[in-house]
C-alpha cells in the first residue's frame, strides 16, 4: 500500500509501472503495423534484464504481458503514446519550445522526438528512476537540450522546475501520462495548480485520466490482491493507485481560461484500428474509464 512519503526505483512500487508500460511499449513496436515506436523501450528493459528482457525475445510465457489483458494492455499503450506524440508535434508546430514531462519514468521524447532547435525538455521525476535512465542511455544523445529534474511531484516541484531554469514567460507544453491515478486528489489538484501558475498564454498541457471505480469494487480489487488471488496486471496495481479525482481536468482547466478537448480511450482505440477491450474484461473495465485530455491556455 502506498504511504506519504514512499520512494522507489524502476523495479519497485509506481517504479516497476514504468517497467511494464516501457515493455508494453517494446512489443507494440515488434509488430508489423505498430501505431507508435519507441526504440529506447527496448533498451530499458534489456538494461534490467531477466524476464523484462526474455518477454522480449519470446520467452517468459507466465509475463502478464502475454495475458488476454496484457495484450489489450500493449494496444493501449500503442495508441496513448502516439496520441502523446501527436500532441508534442503540435504544440512544436505552434511554436512552443519548453516542455516538462511529469512524472517522466522512462518517456524517451527527449530522445527520440525531431524537436526544434533551442527546445529545452524538462523531466522530473524521482532520483532513483532518472538516474536508471541516465545509465541506461549512456552515450545517447538527446535530440533536445534535456535537463533532468529529481523531485517528487508531492513536494514543491515548481519550486524544483523554476531552480532549474524554467521560463515561466515563455509557452511550455506540459504532459501528465499514466500519473494522476498515482496521486490522491489533493495533490492531482495542487498539480494542476501549479501547471496553470507557470503557464503564459499559448501554453498547451495533455493528461491521461480516469473516472474513479466503484468504491466497493476497488477495495475488493484491493483485497484481492492482498491475497494473490489475481496478477492480471503483472503486480499490485490496485495497491499502488488511489482511486481518487477532484474534477475532471477538462472542467478544472476550462474555468481558468484553457480550451480543452476530450478523447475517450476506447475511440482512439477504434481511430486507429485497435480493438476496444471486451467490457466484461479487466482490460475493457480500464479502458472504459480512460480519457486523454488536451488543453490551450488562452
């Protein structure tokens, strides 16, 4: 269960969730029509080796990965990184060359997007994760100036990105992918608010966000990994989120004078020829609740 001030690195706790979508990532990419590719996915799992490495080379036939719902898993996560990708192309192409991934786990845009000159990528995100990453991609070259932010998102990250050289002024494009679940709703709020105060006008921001389960539902989901009755998820998933929202982010953004539009999961899925999951599924419950949501201020 999660605490207030719990840590970790890439293979534990909201650590080892970067792992799995990172793998999700990798074998999206192996396919013959794959909707996004990201060759660094590859590279981060071979770096922590073991099974995240032999799922990847056909082997681990117990991965979660290779689950009906892990297949599921793999074409959401196919389609949310190109929805994300889209999103960052278009916000360059408007003239934004400030971006600050949250949460950034092992998002390889700054690496692997065509970005402009004189684009600055911020990532933040725990000490032990960024500095996996920077062994992982020893001797890369990022295709921005990147500079790598440790703080934790429930601490004074503004505080953190601004030392850092953030340019409130100037128009940023923010991304929070596969992070708000992650954090209770006070603190999605107090992200929220600290998105809007750095943001000058012509500024963009896109999330990922779900509709809240069945109390009831979600502690029984709770229980029941408690038990190891289920590791459809490829570990305790329901352990590590919160279950919480305070307003959907397209409403709280919209009172503060951004424009925003919301993408159900389940239609992007069928925009780009990707099953929806079955809703009786674990894989169709998740897909369900999900939404990707974009903003611009002004």
């Amino acid at each position: 269960m999660r605490t207030d001030n719990d840590t970790w690195d890439i293979t534990t706790s909201v650590g080892s969730t970067a792992l799995f979508v990172a793998a999700a990532r990798a074998l999206e990419a192996q396919k013959p029509d794959p909707v996004a590719v990201d060759p660094f996915a590859e590279i981060f799992c071979r770096a922590v080796g073991g099974q995240w490495a032999d799922l990847l080379d056909g082997a681990a036939p117990e991965h979660a990965l290779k689950s009906e719902f892990g297949a599921d898993f793999v074409n959401f996560q196919g389609v949310r990184t190109r929805y994300f990708d889209t999103y960052f192309s278009r916000a360059a192409t408007a003239g934004v060359r400030q971006i600050v991934l949250l949460a950034a786990g092992l998002d390889s845009r700054a690496y692997r997007l065509d970005w402009p000159d004189k684009t600055v990528v911020f990532e933040l995100d725990q000490p032990q994760v960024l500095d996996f990453k920077r062994a992982a991609l020893a001797g890369v070259r990022p295709t921005a100036e990147r500079r790598a932010v440790a703080v934790d998102l429930r601490d004074d990250w503004p505080r953190a990105l601004l030392e850092h050289g953030f340019d409130p002024s100037s128009p940023t494009a923010w991304i929070a992918e596969g992070l708000l679940i992650y954090l209770p709703a006070t603190a999605q709020v107090a992200l929220f608010a600290g998105i809007d105060a750095l943001s000058a006008s012509g500024s963009h921001v896109a999330v990922e966000e779900s509709v809240p389960m069945d109390p009831e539902e979600f502690t029984a989901r709770q229980q029941e990994e408690e038990r190891g009755d289920s590791s459809a998820h490829g570990g305790p998933f329901f352990q590590l989120v919160y279950n919480e929202q305070d307003e959907p982010a397209a409403q709280w953004f919209g009172v503060r004078g951004w424009r925003s539009e919301v993408t159900p999961l389940s239609d992007y899925l069928r925009a780009l020829g990707r099953p929806v999951p079955s809703p009786k599924s674990d894989a169709g419950t998740m897909t369900s609740t999900i939404s990707l949501v974009g903003a611009i201020k002004g």
